[in-house]
C-alpha cells in the first residue's frame, strides 16, 4: 500500500483507517468539551500507509473525568494520566496531555504534569514520525515535521536526541530497530548521540531489550543488529566485533529459526559472554527456544555430513532440531545444508527415538532407571538407523536385552 496524500490541515481518505471504536472513543470526550486526538504510533502508520495494530488516544480530559465518561475503564497507569477505555469489546489506552517529569532509572518518570495542549504533549515523543496527532476528520497536527521525514524515509529525534535518549534509552534500540522494519536511515545527529550515551542501555531490563532484538531479527534488515553490537547496546550479553548477520534475512521468518541463527552466529564468531544457552536465558527467551537453540547450535558444529552422518543425527535429536541446526549452518555460509536434511527427512529412514516402537516403560522393565533408560532408547534408534535392528518391538527388546547382558559382564551401556 502507498504512502497516503497527506496535506496540511487534512489527510484525503487516510481517516478511513481509523476504526469506529477508536472515533466513538474521541467523540465522547470531544462531546464533553475535551480536546482527544488519535496519537503516536497508530498516526505514523497511517501516514506510511499501513493498518495500525492498536490505537492510542491523547486527551485534555484528565483521568477522573475519563473514570466517569465512559462506562467500563481500567485504571492502567493513573498515574501517568492513562486510562484503558473498553468500548465496543475493544480497548483503547487514553492519555492526559502531559509533560514529563525527571527520568531518574533511565525508562519512566519520576512524574508527570497535566497539560492543555496537544502540542505539549507531543514534545515529550521520541521521533518526529511519531509526534503526530489526528482528529476523526483527517485533520493531522504536526508540529514536528513527522510527514516530511517520513517522505524522506528518515528516523529524527523530537528536539535534542541526547535529551530525548536520557530521558529513556529503550529510545536508541527503538530508532535501530524502526530503521530496520520500515527500511529507513538514521539521522546522523542520532548516531552520533547512540555512540555517546550507548552505556546507559545496560540498566535496561533484559525484557524490553529482547523485545526491540527480535523484531529486529524478524525484519527485512536483520543485519542491523550488527549496529545494535558495535553500538555497543547490546554490551550487557554481547560482545562489539565482527560477525555478518545478513544472511538471517534468507531464513524463514520465525522466531525460534532467527534467534537459534543469531545466537550461533554471535557464539562462533567469539563475542557472546556467555554460552548459548546462557545468552539466551539472559535475554529471557522462552525455554523451549533456550533448550532448542543451544542443542541446534552443537549439531551445527557437525554440519555438513554425509547422509547416513544426517540420518544418525535425526535419530538422536529429532528432525525439528536437526533441521533448526541445518538453517545455523546455511546462515553461517555452508550452502545446500537444509536440502540434505529435508532429503534424508523425506526418505524417512532416520528411526528417531519417538518412531522407536517401543517405550521407556518397557526398557524400565528390564532393569534399567533413571538417564539409563533415556541412554537406551538412544541407543536402540542409533541402532535401527543403521539397520542393526529392525524397528518392531521383539527385536528391539532383544536387542535391549543384549545391554543388560553387559552391563552384568561389566561393559555398561554403549
């Protein structure tokens, strides 16, 4: 979709984006005798010309008289002057015009001081794009010239970027991950201003900043968290050097395949503090992802092999891992990876210890416990890949038995 005609004083049919709850919303307050606008990012996207997901409405009413105007509220941030309005079985955030007050941890104000003006209001943005209001009529208040940067496919700070990044330093990840999904530059006065007050992102908390990482990571510039590195945003967890991280761009858009790619990129060119697993946990991902990553990463190591070398890891790990771990090694440059998985996969000849047809209550049974019987049930699907052992249980029993054999000569398991 194009970027929409926007003229001053009026947006043609780009008030067509707003939806009905959002323009009841405003009409409310605006009936009661209150100023309200759509604001922020919901505005920046109308203007680019795509759906905003979510709306977000500024106000001069404050927030009792926003408790009283509308029948169901939740009093999400009061303090900061936000109501969440439900209308319609939707919700919309409702802020008071305001000005902020000292940001002593670097992410909120300490305080905030109610306005009148949405002009005001506007100042405290982080980026011109986003500095932007419009009514229900298409009418868009501007002050900052957010249209004309966005013309110019360029992120720049509302007033002073040191002021604007010292108030919040979530704002320099911000400005690189906007460049990355909308495809825009960064203002030099920007960088110059990252490279400055980059330490300041270490009192982020580990949440927020895998936040901005991943939807850098699942953009069409994922390389651009290369700039977050050596930025030195990311000193927290990673260490600044070289690693080339455009090659994500070619991987599927999923998050656990982006994230395994980025941290075994980062792990083997030597700049992570931490493991893997430990970088991962650091960054609070999910612990599927965490678990999945890390064992990728260690298959990854072996790429590329024969088939038989790809059926065996197949069966030891199971086609999703292995096939994680096929797209780590594709990303680090060792091409037609992920064909060979997918053909050995198609084949279906790896004997996987899900595909066993046999089940650890039955090795139990003969004698084993514990991590011995998660060893055996390895084994035996080892075993049946290389066509040792037919895949039926009889077989497979007997063939367990010839364990517990040894293990009584002494031999253990292997």
């Amino acid at each position: 979709m194009g970027m929409c005609n926007v003229e001053s004083g009026g947006m043609n049919n780009c008030c067509d984006f707003m939806p009905a709850y959002v323009v009841k919303v405003i009409t409310v307050l605006r009936d009661a005798g209150f100023q309200a606008y759509a604001v922020g990012g919901c505005i920046r996207d109308t203007v680019i010309g795509k759906k905003p997901s979510d709306w977000d409405v500024s106000t001069s009413a404050k927030p009792e008289d926003m408790l009283e105007l509308f029948e169901k509220t939740i009093p999400t941030g009061i303090h900061y002057g936000t109501v969440t309005v439900i209308i319609d079985k939707q919700s919309v955030e409702v802020t008071t015009f305001r000005l902020d007050g000292e940001y002593k941890d670097g992410r909120k104000p300490d305080s905030v001081v109610f306005v009148s003006d949405i002009i005001q209001d506007l100042s405290r943005r982080d980026f011109t794009m986003n500095a932007m209001a419009m009514g229900p009529d298409g009418e868009v208040i501007d002050p900052y010239g957010g249209r004309r940067d966005i013309s110019l496919r360029i992120i720049r700070c509302v007033g002073d970027p040191d002021v604007r990044f010292s108030e919040d330093a979530l704002r320099m990840l911000r400005a690189l991950r906007f460049a990355a999904v909308l495809n825009f530059d960064i203002h030099a006065d920007i960088l110059k201003s990252i490279e400055k007050l980059a330490p300041l992102a270490e009192q982020l908390s580990p949440e927020r900043v895998r936040d901005e990482l991943e939807k850098v990571l699942m953009s069409r510039k994922p390389e651009l968290a290369e700039d977050m590195i050596n930025y030195r945003l990311l000193s927290k967890y990673i260490l600044p050097g070289k690693v080339e991280l455009s090659p994500i761009a070619s991987l599927p858009q999923d998050n656990e395949i982006r994230w395994c790619a980025f941290s075994f990129l980062v792990s083997s060119a030597g700049q992570t503090r931490f493991s893997v697993e430990s970088l991962l946990r650091e960054l609070r991902l999910p612990g599927k992802i965490v678990q999945n990553a890390n064992l990728a990463a260690k298959i990854a190591e072996q790429m590329p092999c024969d088939g038989m070398g790809i059926r065996m890891l197949i069966a030891m790990y199971g086609e999703k891992c292995v096939e994680l771990a096929a797209w780590c090694a594709e990303a680090s440059g060792k091409k037609g990876t992920m064909k060979n998985v997918r053909k050995e996969i198609s084949l279906r000849l790896a004997v996987s210890v899900q595909d066993l047809d046999i089940d650890g209550n039955l090795i139990k049974n003969l004698g084993f416990s514990g991590k011995e019987i998660g060893m055996v049930l390895k084994w035996l699907s080892s075993e049946a890949t290389l066509g040792k052992v037919k895949n039926n249980r009889g077989d497979l029993l007997a063939k367990a038995e010839t364990l517990t054999r040894r293990e009584k000569n002494g031999e253990g398991i292997g």
